[in-house]
C-alpha cells in the first residue's frame, strides 16, 4: 500500500504547487503535467501488480484521534485503480497544449489543482475500507469535479451546468448516507465487514438506497440528467475524465454494495437489469438528437452505462440463479466494458476536443469536412466511434460479445430468467444498431463533405501532447480487440474478489472464439487498407480533376445541399418519439411575395429532465417561495428558530 500513497502524494503535489508558480506558465504547465503523469505511472504499475496477484493490501491510519481511516485493495479495486490511472495519465497529457492560454494561468493552476485532488479522490474511493473514509473521499471527488466543471463559469450556461451537477451529486450522496445509516443503525459499526449481518429484507431496502444514490453518479437513467450539461461545461480532457472513468466510481459503488450485503435475490439482478436497458436504450435515442458534438457524447456515456449495468445485471441474475458462467461472462462483461468505454470515450471527447479548439464551436451542423486537413483527429475519431458501436475489430465488441455470451446462458433457465436474459439480449442489439446510426451521423456530418461554415475551413491540428494520446488510445482500442485474452482475463482477475468461484480454463473456449471473430474481421480492414495502399500507389504522379455529381440539371450546388444532422437522423427520432418528444420552431412562410425569413429548429426533450423540472423543482421552489417570509433579517427571530429546532430534537434523542 506504501506505493500506492506514494503515487497519490506525488499526484497531489503536481496540482498543489502550480498556482505557487502560476506566473511561469510553462514552467508551471511541465511541472504539474510531469508529475501527475509520473504518479499515475507509480499508481498504474502499483494497481497492476495488485490486480495480477489479486490480494487483501490493508491500510489504516487515525483521523481527529476517534476515527479509523481504512484503506484496502482488492482485485475489483486494482481493476478500477488501473482504469483510473491510465485515463487520468492520458488526460494530463492532453491538457498541456489543450490549456495554453496564459491570460488565465491563474484559472489553469487551479484547474490542475482540482484535476489532482479528482484523480486523488477517485482512488481512495476505490479503496476505502469503511464508511467514514468512503464518504470522505466521495466528497472530496464531488467538490473538485464541480470545480472543475465551472471552469469557463462566464458563462451562464456552464454555472447551471456547474450548479446542477452540484445538487445531484449531494442528492445522490444523501441517499449512499442513508444507506450507511441504515447500516449503521442495525450492526452499530462503521466498517463495512459488519454489512453482510443486515436482515434480507434491510438488505434490500439499503440496495436500493445505494442504487440511486451511486446510479446518481453513474448517470444511470432518469437520475442523468446532470450529465448532458456537465460534461461539455468542463475542458475536454476533464469531460474524458469525467466521462471515461468518474462516472465508473458509480459503477464500482454499486458492484462493492453488493458484495459487502451479500443477499443474492433475483430481485436485485432485474432492477440492475432494467435500469440498464432503459439507460442504454433512451441514452442513444438522445444522442441521435443532439446537435452538440459534446452533449452528444455525453448522452452516449448514458448508453454505455447502461451496457455495463446490462452485464452486471446478467451476473447478478446468474448468482441467484447458480448459473456460474452465466454470472463470471455477465460480471466480466459489465468490468471490461467499464475498461473499455474508458479508452474509446475518452478518445472520442479527446478528438472532440481538438475539433472545439481548431474550429470554436461544437455545433455539429456547421462543420463538415474536416478529415482533410484533421486526418489523425479523423481516423482516430472514427476508430473510437467503430470501438463505441461494438464492431469487430475493436474493443467494445469483446466486452459486449461476453455480454450477450453471458445473456444466452440464461435462456435456458426458468421462464423469469429466460425473460430477463431475452430483453437483455434484445436491448444490446438496439443499442448496438442505435449507436451505429449516430456515428454514422457524426462522422460523416462532422468530418465528411464539405465544410459548411468559415469555421470549419482554416482549421490544423497542431498540438503534439493532443494527438499522442489519442493515436496511444486508438491504439489500445484495436489491441484489446485482436488480442483479447490478457485483458479478459484483467477483468475476471477483478471478478475473482466477488468470491463466485471459478477456473478460467472453462471460459478459454469462449475467449478463443471472440479472439477468431475479431482477428477475421481485422484481416478484413487490413485487405481493405492493402487496396487503399495499391490504389494509391497506381494514381501517384497523375494529374487527378474534381467536378460535381450530377445534379439533374442543377449546376450551382451549395455546402447547404448537404446532409445535416437533424435530417439523417429525423425517421428514427420519429420512431422514438413518446419517449423522445421533438420540440419545433418553424414560423410559416405567409404570402406570395414573403418578405420576413424563416428558420427552422428542432429539439429533443430529455423526458427524465422534462418531468423532474415539472413535477419536482417546480414544486419544491413554489413551496420554498411561500416561506420566504421566515427570511426577514432580524437576527433575535433566527435564535429564537434554533432553539425551537433545538427542542424539538431533544423529543426525538
């Protein structure tokens, strides 16, 4: 555990020192991004020896001379540890061209300081052994990520944005305090060994405490609904954070809870399970509908969300059920897509950041083009998108294919559990051909045709620290897609402190099986880029002319003629609509000779959103409005409230 420290002492300093030195901003820039990178590199090594010799590594240490403050690393913890670190290492980098405005170095010091404290935070999480030093740490991660989501807090939109998040997550943070509590309340011990002794039916009731409160932070459907304004407030590499591995925390919450309380009903599995389908389903259908190349990104970690929460689900039905494969391939499934969508989600918010930089805007709708003079930026953009839609040869295929692997061993079992594994698999079809619709969208609009605004035109992308990691994340992307066996075999290793039971020889076969899918379908791309190579090779050094399609007749084509986002992707939206209402702004052409303009704009409605805001905020601000007469000023009326408050309590103790 010593290294372990050493790694988050060394990541602390990289962002406690750099608004010391803000006045040197490229000194202060190579000291903070050098040490953060070299304590996640210790913490990265640290978290993968634990992870491959899976063990019980146990830390204390006395807080205020009355608390224990317990720390402990266990195979699941070593596996979101090396998520963390890795991502975090990445992002570090990244920010070093990305942050380079020295007009507000002060903002950038602080930036790296909260960004430090986050990473921090994170892997204490991970690691915490009893609820005070849980929640601890929780709240440390929710403070700095707030921070670091109002970093451009001018303007108004990011300081809601800043502002939402901040109430869901000490909502969400509540609901884990109640669950302590419960907890608490029964054992009448502050660690979390004592959790398993709860009664079934307390069980349950703390479960599901847990569940919203931790499915807060994951962003799980209809408690998202901070996410899609978070994420595009905070700088790039803070949204691939953010997105790529905080969220995960959640995940990892959830998982932790479940095995401390040790109570394996069928229940628990299909609330998972349905919270996971619906999450990943309506998560896409937004996306589809999202003009922002960010928000939309953002909607897509709700899907994925809901891909790992579908495999957890799978794992938690095939305990209860005593299905062991069904369990170790819905477990294992669930973990390595938490790996997964941490390395194409961060590369996809990554290229997205590098198009927020080059061009000044995220609006989907006036790019275009962009591949031509963008061409890492495009090819890595496009492999994480294939990665995101499940495709063979990347990474998003294994982790998804051991879901549905996981899904079909519960077909056979009894009719409850037949059902839930046949909407499971049916929801990660649609999901699957959802997402391939939306990139499609994206990157054709995005990167494809022609530019369609001056934005758009005179873009480079410069910036060394920007481009390696994402062509290092595009990498990993198809590696763990054509070699499978070793980061499988990661997540089963995070599976094993789960207690299931099991020998990995028997899952061999399956792991052979997605290594031969994913190597034929690499074999394919590699055919297919050899008569790219050949065809290039004929054309070089022959004069090549370019002219317009045939356009019936039509001979003055314009960049508007092209596709837009909200056209392409209209007919599904449509199909989608109960649960996806369109909202329209388009004032009629009146007259023969019109001489007013008119627009068109189109907007998905959040449903979760639409419905919180009527049927929760509306009420509860229109209740507060009426007590504002108790807020008058006079300071012997406010004593006199807290010793009424006083008193009343006393009833109570």
């Amino acid at each position: 555990m010593n290294l372990f420290f050493l790694s988050l002492l060394i990541i602390f300093a990289g962002g406690l020192f750099a608004p010391l030195i803000r006045r040197q901003f490229f000194m202060m820039k190579i000291f903070s991004v050098f040490t953060i990178v070299a304590g996640c590199i210790l913490g990265l090594v640290d978290a993968g020896s634990k992870l491959i010799s899976p063990g019980e590594y146990v830390a204390s240490f006395k807080y205020l001379k009355s608390f224990s403050l317990s720390f402990q690393i266990d195979g699941l913890s070593a596996f979101f540890l090396v998520t963390i670190f890795a991502i975090s290492l990445l992002a570090s980098i990244y920010s070093f061209h990305y942050m380079d405005k020295t007009d507000k170095a002060l903002r950038t010091a602080t930036n790296y300081l909260f960004f430090s404290l986050l990473i921090v935070s994170m892997a204490l999480v991970v690691a915490s052994k009893g609820m005070i030093t849980f929640m601890l740490s929780w709240e440390i991660m929710s403070l700095s990520s707030f921070f670091l989501v109002i970093f451009n807090y001018e303007a108004i939109e990011n300081r809601r944005a800043g502002y939402l998040y901040f109430v869901f997550s000490h909502v969400g943070a509540m609901f884990i305090f109640a669950g302590f509590g419960v907890a608490y309340a029964h054992t009448g011990s502050l660690g979390f060994g004592q959790m398993v002794s709860l009664p079934d039916t307390f069980k349950l009731i703390v479960f599901i405490l847990f569940f919203i409160g931790f499915g807060s932070k994951a962003g799980v459907f209809p408690f998202h609904v901070w996410l899609p304004h978070a994420h595009p407030a905070a700088p790039s590499h803070i949204s691939a954070v953010m997105s790529g591995v905080m969220i995960k925390v959640g995940i990892y919450g959830i998982i932790r809870m479940y095995v401390l309380l040790n109570y394996h009903s069928p229940v628990i599995g299909g609330i998972v399970l349905a919270a996971g389908c619906i999450s990943g389903v309506l998560g896409v259908v937004y996306a589809l509908g999202q003009h922002d190349l960010k928000r939309l990104l953002a909607y897509h970690s709700v899907e994925n969300i809901g891909i790992i929460l579908i495999g957890t689900g799978i794992g938690m039905i095939g305990v209860s059920s005593g299905n062991v494969p069904m369990a170790i391939l819905g477990f294992s499934g669930g973990l390595l897509h938490v790996l997964n969508h941490a390395i194409f989600k961060s590369l996809l918010f990554m290229g997205a950041g590098m198009v927020l930089k080059k061009t000044g805007t995220r609006t989907i709708d006036i790019l275009g083009g962009l591949i031509k003079k963008m061409k890492i930026t495009g090819t890595t953009f496009l492999i994480g998108s294939l990665a995101i839609s499940g495709l063979p040869p990347f990474n998003g295929f294994v982790s998804e294919f051991l879901i549905y692997i996981g899904g079909f061993k519960g077909v056979g079992l009894d009719r409850m559990t037949f059902a839930m594994s046949l909407i499971a698999i049916i929801s990660l079809a649609v999901i699957g051909g959802l997402a391939l619709a939306c990139f499609t969208k994206v990157v054709g609009v995005v990167f494809q045709g022609e530019p369609r605004s001056a934005a758009a035109e005179n873009v480079d992308e410069q910036g060394f620290s920007m481009l390696a990691p994402m062509l290092v994340l595009a990498g990993f992307c198809l590696i763990i897609g054509v070699y499978p066996k070793f980061f499988i075999l990661m997540a089963m290793k995070g599976v094993s402190s789960l207690g299931l039971g099991y020998e990995w020889i028997q899952f061999e076969p399956i792991v052979r099986m997605t290594g031969n899918i994913t190597r034929a379908a690499a074999l394919f791309f590699a055919v297919v880029l050899f008569v790219l190579i050949i065809r290039a090779l004929a054309y070089r050094g022959k004069s090549i002319t370019r002219s317009g399609t045939w356009g019936c007749g039509f001979t003055q084509p314009t960049v508007k003629m092209q596709y837009t986002g909200s056209s392409y992707a209209a007919s599904i939206i449509d199909f989608f609509r109960p649960f996806a209402p369109v909202h329209e702004d388009h004032p009629p052409i009146r007259g023969r000779m019109p001489r007013r303009k008119t627009h068109y704009h189109s907007h998905v409605n959040d449903i979760a959103e639409l419905h919180q805001h009527n049927v929760i905020v509306r009420p509860v601000l229109f209740f507060f409005d009426k007590l504002r007469w108790m807020q008058h000023g006079d300071i012997h009326l406010y004593i006199g409230y807290i010793l009424l408050a006083v008193i009343v309590v006393l009833f109570f103790v």
